[in-house]
C-alpha cells in the first residue's frame, strides 16, 4: 500500500518544471525501497484488505518499476522537443499504478479491471507519442484483440463467484472447475496477451507503431501479464488442462517456429524483435501448459529474462533510429564504423537473447526444454528448431546491421552518449546477475 501511496503522490510532480529526471530518480529509489522489502517466500505475504504478494508478484512488479524507469531514460528526445512531456510523465506513472495493482491484488474481478486498464495508458503512449500515421490502426488492433476475448473472461470470473463463493486467487486451489467452456473463456485473454501464434497479429503491429518506450513496455511487462495470468488461473482448472493442455503446446511449438522463420524475412529492425518476441513467448505457454514445475519455474524466469533483454533490443534499434531516421536494414549497415562501442552493447543484448550463459533467458530456456521433453519427446524437433533459429535471427540482425558497407548518404553523426551506456547496461547487468539468485526464483513454488 505504500509504495502506491508513493506513486499516487508523484503524480502532481510531473506537472512541475525540469521535473522530468527527478521523476526518473524517484522511481529508482522507489525500485531499491521495494527490492529490500522482506517477502515471505512460500506464501502471500504483506497481505492488506484486497492485496498481497509472493514471489511471482514481488518479481514482475520488480520489473514493471525498473522498466518504467528505463522508459524515461530512453524518452530524452520528449524531454529535448518538450513534446508533452508532462503528461508523458503521467502517462508513465499511471500505467506503472495500474501494472503494480494488476500484480498485487488478489481477488479475479479487482485484477480484471486493472489487467484491462492498463490498456488504456498503453494505447495513448501508441497513439500520442507513435512515429507513423498507421499507429491509430494499431492501436484499434491492440484494443479490440483484447477487448474481444476479455469479455467472456468477464462472464467466468462471476460464473466463479456464482457457483463458488470467492474470488481470491488464493482459494482456487482448493477447488476444481471442470467446465469446457468456463477454461476456455478464462484462458484465452491471457493467450492473446502474450501473445499466442495465430492471435498475434496485434504484437508486431503495435511494436512498429509504438515510440521506444512503449515498445519497451510492450515487450518488457505487457507480455508478462498474460504469462502471470496463466500461472495463477490455471491451479483452478488442473483437470481440463491435462487433457487440453497439448492443443496450446502444438499451436505455440509450431507457431513458434514458423515465427522464427519469419524473423530471417524482416527487413524492419523493430519487427524483427517483435516478432522474436513472440516465438519466445510461445515457448513460455508451453512451459506454463506442460503443467510441471519446471515449466512453471522455467516459464517465470524467462519471462523476466524477456523482459529485460527484449527491452534493451529496442532500446538500442531507438538509438540507431535517433541517427539515422530509418529502421530499415538496408540503411542500418556497417554500424561498427560509425558507434564502435555500441556495438559491445548490441553483441551482449544479442548473445543474451539467443539464451547465451550467463543470461536468465538461457537458465529459463534449459528449464523449458526440460519440461516439454518430460511432457512428450516429440517436441524435441521443434525445440532444436525454435532454439537454432533464435540464434539464426539474432545473429542475422547482428551481422546485417554491424558489418558491411556503411550508407554513403550519412554524413553528421553522434556517437551515444553516456545516458544511453546507462540505459543498456541497466538492461544487461541484471539480465547477467540474476542468475546468481537463481535460487530465489526456484523457491516461490
């Protein structure tokens, strides 16, 4: 409740003057005060009246309030223009409330309306602060791919009520619901937000569309709450999930390798990533639907891993567009001439995207890997797929964008500035380091 209190109360401070760093320094403290806050690590701790938090919660709420820190970091350009920026700060801030709240409450109804609310800063971060005239669209693809299967989800949330008496997330393991239709409504939002192949279309289409930092939002904690939807829902539905759960894990395992081939196609930096995103997230809800504990556990790590790591990839495709005005690579070429040093930045967050030691994704990617082969061998072919053309697509934006011939028609350009280096090692040092604590994130089960 304090930390809420804490971020209710920044609000008028963005309306301030200069106030634009300030709110950055903030959140940092803000990040450090809620990183020491003692957590129960088996149970709900910290409960107030409709709130609580384990250690699923404790980590993604973790990294909602470091990337919405990163996000002001890389938003310089609004601060330079005074494009909005004050309600830029808000807008922040308000989706920061609104993932923070979607994390820690712990009654379904509560927990629908603010996964459903944080839509709405999302949308205007596409729609106001977007590149192109096509981000209206986008963001009507975002809205109603949502809004269409939240819905029903709706309708078995009070179906839940009606039948059981509760809503809080803690007593679903207690019951059973075995009805075909109640999984379905109940699962599918989360599906589309991760979002699953063949509701994906939304993902790459609001990425392309979206400034950097609510690219990075996207992908660092927007994707997250469908994986954080499963893993508490699906206690509830045990039964069902056993029998349907080989459905999801076909549609994302082949998906997920059709995506990936997909990737070798992009010419557009920002798409390509996008579309990685995607085929990792595929690997997460078979992970989550194998329905063992090291998909579950593999599942989370990777999540957290994706976050960061996806988020320091547009960071630094934002850094090449604030150069050189395309995210084309046919443009973005021979960059290792012109920002030699960003080119560390671009191997490390590449190597840690195709599940390199020491990252998270890598700790993530053996655990999911082990959880799929325990659940049927036959993905083995689709995993060794999935996992050799992860590496394929990294290695191809590497190359593509670092060597060759470098565009002759650039002729002014800045090196990155040290904002930038903090930005990206922000990303990567926890990425790195996380893997030391591993063990924390083996315990919440």
């Amino acid at each position: 409740m304090k930390f809420l209190m804490m971020m209710i109360f920044m609000m008028p401070l963005c309306f301030l003057k200069n106030m634009f760093w300030m709110v950055q320094l903030i959140l940092m403290v803000l990040m450090f005060m809620f990183m020491n806050f003692s957590i129960n690590i088996e149970n709900f701790s910290n409960l107030s009246y409709m709130m609580g938090c384990d250690m699923i919660s404790f980590g993604l709420i973790m990294l909602s309030i470091w990337i919405c820190m990163l996000m002001i970091m890389a938003s310089e350009n609004l601060n330079k223009n005074k494009f909005f920026k004050k309600f830029f700060l808000l807008n922040i801030i308000m989706l920061l409330i609104m993932l923070y709240l979607t994390f820690s409450v712990m009654n379904l109804f509560m927990f629908y309306i603010f996964f459903e609310g944080s839509l709405i800063p999302t949308l205007m971060l596409i729609m106001g602060w977007g590149y192109q005239p096509e981000r209206i669209q986008a963001g009507l693809y975002l809205l109603f791919y949502t809004l269409f299967v939240s819905l029903p989800m709706l309708m078995g949330i009070f179906f839940i009520f009606n039948m059981y008496n509760f809503m809080n997330m803690y007593f679903m393991k207690f019951f059973n619901g075995d009805f075909y239709l109640l999984y379905l409504t109940m699962i599918m939002v989360f599906l589309v937000k991760m979002p699953m192949y063949f509701v994906h279309l939304w993902l790459p289409k609001a990425h392309v569309e979206a400034p950097v930092s609510g690219s990075m939002i996207l992908a660092g904690i927007m994707l997250k709450l469908g994986g954080y939807g499963l893993l508490r829902i699906l206690i509830f539905f045990q039964k069902i999930s056993m029998k349907l759960s080989l459905i999801w894990i076909t549609i994302s395992l082949i998906g997920g390798v059709y995506i990936s081939l997909n990737c070798l196609c992009q010419v557009d930096m920002k798409s390509l990533i996008a579309y990685s995103s995607i085929s990792h997230m595929s690997l997460v809800i078979c992970g989550i639907m194998t329905m063992n504990y090291w998909g579950f556990f593999g599942s989370y790590i990777m999540m957290i891993g994706h976050g960061l790591c996806s988020s320091g990839m547009f960071c630094l495709v934002n850094i090449n567009y604030e150069r050189l005005h395309s995210r084309s690579l046919y443009i973005n070429k021979g960059l290792m001439n012109f920002m030699p040093s960003m080119s560390l930045w671009w191997f490390l967050l590449m190597s840690s995207n195709m599940a390199a030691p020491p990252s998270l994704n890598l700790m993530g990617e053996i655990s999911l890997i082990n959880s799929l082969i325990c659940y049927s061998w036959l993905s083995m072919i689709m995993l060794m797929m999935i996992s050799f053309f992860s590496a394929a697509y990294s290695l191809y934006l590497y190359s593509y964008s670092q060597h060759g011939n470098f565009n002759l028609g650039i002729y002014s350009f800045y090196l990155g500035v040290s904002r930038e280096y903090l930005m990206l090692f922000l990303h990567w040092f926890p990425l790195n380091i996380l893997v030391m604590k591993i063990d924390y994130l083996l315990i919440w089960f």
